[in-house]
C-alpha cells in the first residue's frame, strides 16, 4: 500500500500519517477483542460500549486522512 506522501507538506502530512495510525490501532483492537485478547468493556468510556468507541477512532482517523489529502 503506497500513501504518496511526498506531495504533502507538514500540517498535512501529520494528518494524514495520524488519521491512518488511529484506523489501523482502532482495526487492531477490534480484531484483538473478536479473538477474545482485548475485552470491550476495557475500551468503554463513560456510557458508550467499546465497540461504539473502536467505530469512533476508525471514523475520526477517516476524516483526519481525508482532510490531509484535500485538493491532492
């Protein structure tokens, strides 16, 4: 998988680069948790379950990247 990154300078690069490391930490928890190595309750904050909070990393680490590949 190439990211082309080298047509990116700073601010959006660290978007970029942060979105896509919060995808793959939020993809390998949910893996981590359906194999049974993680528990979900350990990732629940406040009222949501781990699972609501897994699915919100994945989606904000989407939007990071996506707004650092603006226009490119």
């Amino acid at each position: 998988m190439k990211l082309h990154l080298e047509n990116l300078e700073g601010a959006r690069k660290i978007l970029v680069i942060l979105g896509i490391l919060l995808l793959v930490v939020s993809g390998v928890f949910l893996i981590g948790s359906l194999l049974g190595i993680v528990s979900m309750e350990s990732l629940a904050i406040g009222q949501q379950s781990g699972l609501r909070t897994l699915a919100s990393g994945a989606v904000v680490g989407c939007l990071l990247a996506a707004i650092g590949y603006w226009d490119r």
